[in-house]
C-alpha cells in the first residue's frame, strides 16, 4: 500500500449515491480536495429510495442545507413512522415510530412498566405511548424549536440527486459527463484511472465506486467478495410504479405484506410511490406486476419497472484505494427505509477517518470494521420483521418463520422473550424503542419482566399511564393536519 497522500477523490456514477458523496466532500473537504464525479446521462438509476430515515436531518444539519428549499425542490413530504399491516398476521397493523416511548425508570425501560400495567388489565397498546405514533394516526404534524416530534422525510430520488448536484457544484465538485470504458491500476492493484469512451482519463488517489449493482470497481475491477444473505432474507426482486395522489399525504410509509413479500405505499407532495418487493421463488414477475397494480389507486404515471438484487454485502467496502458507496457495496432491501442513510453514514466515516496523508492499512481496517458492524445490526433488524411471525398461510411466511437467524439476532430475541429486555449499542442505528415497537407488534410477548414497577400501588401506576397517554393526546390535538403544514410550510412550486 503506498503511502501517498490523498489530494483527489474521484467518484464513479451518479445517482443519489454519488451525490450524497459528492456533496460532503465538496462542502467538508473541498479547500483541502478536488472533487470530480464522472457519470453518463445514457446509464438510469434505481431512484426509487424515497422514504429515509431521522439521520438524514444530522446530514443536511452538517452540510449547512435549509429544510425548507430541499423539501420543495424534492416535492417532500414528513415522515413519522412507518405502517405494518400483516406482518404478525393477516388482519395485524401496528407502526413503527420514531422517537422514544412511555417513560421508564432508572432501573427499567418503559415495556416493563407497560408489561406490568397490562397484567393488571390496563390494556392500552404500547404505541398511545407514542406521539409519533398518535400524530401518525391523526394524519398530524409540526416542527417545533424544541424538537419534541422525531421525524424524517418521503421525497423524489431522482429530483434529491438533481438538488445534491447542484448544491455540490456550488461548492467546487466537477462533473464529468461520461461512460467508463476501463479502469487502469497501478502494479500494486490501486486503481489509478477512468477511461473514458470518450478517450478522456480520469486519474485520481482515492475511488469512490457509485456504480449501482454493476460495482464496477469494487467488484468488476477489485474482484471483492460479495456475502450472500438471501438465506435470511429472501425477497429478491421490487417493482416500482408512481400513481396520481388521491387523498393528501400522510406523514408515514404503509408496508402491507402479502403471500411472497410486501407493497409500500409513499406519498409525496404531487403523487405517490409504490412498490412491490417479493422472492422470486413464490411470485413471478408477471404475478407481481398484476399483484402491484391490483392494489394501487389513482392513475398509473409510469411504466411498472423490475428490479432485481441480492441481500448482502461486500466482504469489505474499502478495498485498495476504492469504497463501495451505494448498491455496490451491497444490499439490505427497501423494508426501513436505509439506503439513503448508509450513503451517508459511509461517506460521514470517510470524512471522520480521511487518510490526507496516505491510505495505510489501519484505516482501511477500522473503517470497514465499523461499518460491516453498522449494517449487520440493520441486517438483524430487517430479518426481525419477516422471523417473528404467526404467518403459516404460504410458503413463503413458512419459511421465515422457521429459518435459523443469526446468532447475534437469536440472542437479542431470547433475552427480550424470556426477560422483556432490550438494549443497544452506541453505534447502532436502530434504537431500543424501534426493536420494542417491532417485536410487540408482530407478537412477541416476554414471559417475565423487571419488577420493580410492582412497588408502585395501583392507583400510582394507573394514574401516571393515564398522564403519560393525556400529555400526548393534548399535543396532538394542537398539531395542525399534516398537508395544512406542508402546505405553508414547504410547497413545491411546480
């Protein structure tokens, strides 16, 4: 590995992926970089990431974006949760929110306070807890100074990319229109240029590889290793359409699971994104096409598009002097709205870690460390939804009902069955609260919890459940609807 020091960072491909790129290291780094992004207008995108995640505002806080100019050029909508319908069993819905719920103790987090005033017959759901969750329902929503709503964003993909675009040429990144025709290496295996079909050579010291699925570096090039995980998580392919809104936006995704996979249903400002994301192996692409359009509503706007992936990832996403950003470092799927933020978080420990001074093999090291460590928690997370499951009604549910999971999810299911216990790292990114909402949604109930609250009298307990549902039920009485807000708040011009 040699030791020379980074002054150019070339990104392959476009797409939301480069951009996010493109747009950190051009506002962060670009007095120290230069910044060049090759892309070719002839090569689509996937651009169906619409639905992201509370992180994304840290990201944009970082990068000095106004809420309200990237929410009209997006034509975005706010996001609270998302809507579980038929995951536990057909007939179930719950949502997953952001945001804490109830109130614990020192001692024990609140599912054990909630556990213990259920066994005295005091049977609100977990989720009037929330305030995501009732503002969620009540079709409500506001920001506020004081920060009390947790919430992310549905947005265009394609009009997100074309706004990082712009904001990353404004602050130096260059562009260069382009089809790659090979990429070159050094004797050592560093890549050390594009070629261009043009004839035009991009050379640089460090390769941000953008290219989709293709991995054109990653894996055409570095020949990386891809580990496969649609062992545990089957569905393979996703079919995309958008339709004409028929109703105002709600500030939350639906997934509603079918026989071989589920449907998600995103409204933005103008119109809504629709998919159906299924295993090959039960449903053919035909059968997924007419399931998807069977189940919309309002005029089709587009032509129903496939994709096809495989769920994993790279063995590493730093190889050589080239990171995997995007599809080609690999693919959880669509379920928790990720993608956009691992674009993110990667390119956030590039910046953290950025080897000015020459890539050496520590760094390549501890960066992959820590992001292997982020996804394959995601990974758990995802694989929670389709495993805990009363579902025996197709093939498809029989199967992930009884796969053997990871050990590392194994555990995390035993401890919460057995003792009502739920915890997490400092680096994961789903948080205690979400693992609670998913498990006890879909019908994982603990034998035992803390008894702590049993020291409370019934009249104590009973009354602050009482207070904790009321304070929550008076906030969102006083929120306005949530396309009256977007309305005044950050109405696409078009």
């Amino acid at each position: 590995m040699k030791n020379n020091s980074v002054k150019k960072v070339v990104i392959a491909g476009g797409g939301t992926a480069g951009w996010v790129a493109a747009a950190a290291l051009s506002k962060q780094l670009g007095k120290l970089l230069d910044v060049v992004l090759v892309e070719s207008d002839q090569i689509g995108t996937v651009g169906v990431g619409e639905a992201t995640i509370p992180p994304m505002r840290t990201f944009h806080s970082l990068l000095g974006i106004d809420e309200q100019e990237f929410m009209r050029a997006t034509e975005a909508v706010f996001k609270l949760g998302i809507s579980f319908k038929n995951w536990g069993q057909i007939g179930d819905e719950y949502i997953h929110p952001f945001g804490s719920t109830g109130q614990g103790s020192y001692l024990a987090d609140f599912q054990h306070f909630w556990l213990h005033a259920k066994s005295k017959g005091i049977n609100a759901e977990f989720g009037e807890y929330s305030l995501e969750v009732q503002a969620a329902k009540a079709n409500k929503f506001a920001t506020s100074k004081t920060g009390t709503i947790n919430y992310a964003y549905h947005l265009d993909a394609t009009r997100y990319a074309q706004f990082l675009r712009q904001f990353s040429e404004r602050h130096g990144a260059k562009r260069i229109e382009g089809k790659i025709q090979q990429v070159q290496q050094h004797p050592d295996g560093d890549i050390k240029a594009l070629l261009l079909e043009s004839g035009e050579l991009i050379e640089g010291d460090l390769f941000i590889d953008c290219t989709g699925f293709t991995g054109l570096l990653i894996d055409k090039t570095l020949n990386t290793p891809y580990e496969d995980w649609s062992h545990w998580l089957p569905c393979n392919s996703a079919i995309a359409i958008q339709t004409e809104s028929v109703e105002p936006p709600k500030p939350y995704v639906t997934c509603t699971a079918h026989h071989a996979g589920w449907q998600w249903h995103i409204p933005l400002q103008h119109r809504v994104g629709n998919g159906n994301v299924f295993c090959s192996d039960f449903m053919s692409d035909d059968q997924a096409k007419a399931h998807l359009l069977n189940n919309v509503r309002g005029k089709v706007l587009t032509d129903p598009r496939v994709i096809k992936y495989k769920t994993g990832r790279r063995k590493v996403f730093w190889n050589q002097n080239c990171i995997a950003l995007g599809l080609s470092s690999g693919f959880v799927e669509p379920l928790e709205s990720t993608s956009i933020y691992l674009f993110m978080i990667g390119i956030v420990r590039l910046m953290n870690m950025f080897p000015f001074n020459g890539i050496t093999e520590s760094v390549i090291k501890e960066y992959n460390q820590q992001l292997i460590a982020e996804l394959e928690n995601i990974r758990d997370f995802i694989i929670l939804h389709y495993h805990v499951t009363s579902r025996e009604d197709s093939e498809f549910w029989r199967y992930c009902k009884n796969m053997s999971v990871p050990e590392s999810l194994s555990h995390r299911l035993e401890l919460f069955k057995e003792h009502a216990l739920s915890y997490q790292d400092s680096r994961e990114l789903f948080r205690r609260d979400s693992w609670l909402h998913v498990m006890l949604g879909q019908g994982l109930m603990p034998q035992h919890y803390h008894s702590i609250f049993q020291t409370m009298s019934d009249e104590e307990m009973i009354g602050h459940l009482s207070k904790m549902r009321t304070t929550i039920a008076e906030v969102v009485e006083k929120l306005p609807m949530h396309h009256e807000f977007v309305d005044h708040y950050c109405k696409s011009q078009r």
